[in-house]
C-alpha cells in the first residue's frame, strides 16, 4: 500500500490495476456494442472512447467510499486501549476529565473527542534534594552542617496528581528541602550526628507529607533518607578533636557513673548491716541491763528477809564463777566431805606438777 497527496488517505488501487478493469470493462462494451454484420465502423471507435471516460468517474467515487468507511473504522477502533495494572486511565473529554479507568482493556471515544492519560500509580520515584549536591544547612545551636538527602514517594490520587499541580517533582524537590531544613533547624548538631538522625528523617517525612496535602497535590511520601550529615570540610579537623573531646568526657562520665551506682549500694548495704547490728546490741544490752536490775531487785529483796542465807549464797554463786575457770581441783582432807565426793589418786604417768590441795573454810 503506497501513500498519496490526496486528502483522501492511502491509495486503494493502483494505476495497473485500473489499467486492466479499464481494460476489461472497454472490452465488454465493446462486445455489447458490437454491431451486426455489415454495420459501419465508425460507430465502434465512438463506444471505445467513450467507455473509459465514463468508468473513470465511477471507480473514483467507489474508491473514495471505501477510503473513508476504512479511514472512520480506523478512526474508531483507535478509542480501544489498555490499562496496565500499576496504572489507572484518566478519561478527558474535551479536556475535562470524567471518568477513572482500572486495569484491563477499555474503550473512549476516539481523538479528539476524548484522550486517556496513564499514569502509574505504584511505581515509587527517587529524587535528591539539590540535584544531589551537599547543601549547608544551619542547626538548632547554630552550627552548620552540609547534608545530602533522597526522598522516596509515590501517586496516591492520579487526579489531583495531574491537574492541582503543574509540575511535582519538582514540587516535592523544594518541598523537600525546605521541610529538611527545618527540621535540622530545630535540632542541635550532635543529634544529626548520632543516633537521632532516622528521628530527624522521620520528622522531616512527617513535615513534608503535610506540606503536600496542603498543596492538594495527590502524592504520598514513603520514605525520606539522610545520606549524609557532616560538619563543613574547612572545620572538620577542629570538629573533629572537639568531639574527641566530648566523647572521653562523657567515657569519664560513664566511668564515674558505674562506680557510682557499683559504691553506693554496697556503701548503703553496709550502712544498714551496721544499723542492724547496733539496734541488736542495743536491745541485747538492754536486756542484759533489766536481766541485771530485776536479778539485783530480787536478790535485794531476799537479802532484806535473810541476810544470812543470802550472803552465803551470793559467796557461793561468786566462788562457783571464779572457780569454774580456775583449772584446779579442791580436796577435803578431813574427809567430811560426804560420800559423794570421790577422792583424787593420782595415777604413773607423765611428770606433771599436782593440783596444789586447796583448803577450803567454811
């Protein structure tokens, strides 16, 4: 199939072949036309000129029929199209949209009339805040500090995706940015340098989603990520020995902490093993005290009644004391002693020094 100037489309039939219907239509004329024997020739040349001139009007016409019912068919089947699942259409008719179309194959009328954006709305786009170049940004104790970050996000309304804004990467780019830089605006130097910087990621995260939802702009923030956050290279040397030196301070403060909390419980478990033992004492020689007191009421009162007997039982309760540890042994001579005394005979052995005999008066 060869193209044409003509407004009519592509070329239906070719030159040869109208050549040979010519053909073959002028030979059938011409058999129709034939005139009988002895008929004048000259009429036959007539019906063969006249036979291609009126067929060539006619195949034009049904050449160009068929070129505009192929054309309108095209034209038609053009508004058939298909949705893949990570998209969804977006039906505008005449520019205004009407209608949102899942995955599968679906129908619109065709162009002009209605056109169908597919935009994909699970696909999830990376950007980098300032092209990816290190931006200086200003902390909470104004320090300053260079930071690269990327941020993740995704369609979460098609519509309001293409129509509230003209152009949102780079929406959420500045966006971005700004929402990074007031968080690390809020937060001291050493909190980008630690542990606290998923907390500033997710903060900004927060910040960002917000700023976009006020723009009305349909898209979803999944994740901001803090690439880098260091002090600038013309300091970092002197940043660097400052916290070396914060960090053996705070070594040295841990340091004291643990024998802090490693003396002060054994300081205090003391403390009160020694407050148990003198409440005992206490009470023990309390005690002992009133034991005394009332054992010396007792016997004041029984010395008052009999003196005597008393006396001579205090004597003996005194001597049973001292004795007891004296390592002697007492022996009556006079034998009065009673039966139940057993006398002392000293047996062969090793030479030891006997008891001296001690002579006890009544």
């Amino acid at each position: 199939m060869e193209n044409d100037q003509d407004d009519f489309g592509p070329v239906l039939v070719t030159a040869a072949q109208v050549q040979s219907w010519l053909s073959r239509f002028g030979r059938r004329r011409v058999q129709e036309a034939a005139p009988a024997p002895g008929a004048a020739p000259a009429r036959m040349e007539r019906a063969d000129e006249a036979a291609p001139r009126r067929a060539l009007p006619m195949l034009r016409k049904h050449s160009i029929a068929a070129t505009l019912v192929l054309a309108l068919a095209v034209w038609a089947a053009s508004g058939f199209y298909k949705v893949q699942p990570d998209q969804v259409g977006l039906v505008l008719h005449f520019g205004r949209w009407i209608d949102t179309r899942g995955p599968g194959l679906n129908y619109h009328l065709p162009y002009p009339i209605e056109v169908v954006l597919l935009p994909r709305v699970t696909a999830v786009n990376q950007l980098k805040i300032g092209n990816g170049m290190v931006m200086q940004m200003l902390t909470g104790d104004e320090n300053i500090v260079e930071a690269t970050a990327s941020i993740s996000w995704r369609i979460k309304d098609p519509a309001k995706f293409l129509f509230n804004v003209f152009d949102p990467e780079a929406t959420v780019k500045l966006a971005g940015e700004s929402a990074v830089r007031q968080i690390i605006g809020l937060n001291p130097i050493q909190s980008g340098l630690s542990d606290q910087r998923q907390k500033i990621a997710d903060d900004a995260q927060a910040l960002l989603q917000r700023i976009l939802d006020s723009y009305d702009a349909g898209i979803q923030i999944t994740q901001v990520q803090l690439q880098r956050v260091d002090p600038p290279l013309a300091v970092i040397d002197a940043f660097n020995d400052v916290q070396r030196a914060r960090a053996d301070q705070q070594r040295a403060r841990n340091e004291a902490e643990a024998y802090r909390n490693d003396i002060l419980p054994r300081a205090r478990a003391e403390a009160d093993r020694l407050d148990e033992e003198a409440q005992a004492y206490k009470e023990q020689v309390l005690n002992q005290a009133h034991s005394d007191a009332d054992r010396f009421s007792a016997f004041d009162s029984a010395y008052s009644k009999s003196p005597d007997i008393t006396a001579r039982r205090l004597y003996l309760d005194t001597m049973e004391d001292v004795l007891k540890s004296a390592g002697k042994i007492l022996i009556d001579p006079s034998g009065h002693a009673g039966p139940s005394i057993i006398p002392y005979l000293p047996l062969a052995g090793p030479q030891t020094a006997a008891p001296a005999a001690v002579k006890v008066t009544p």
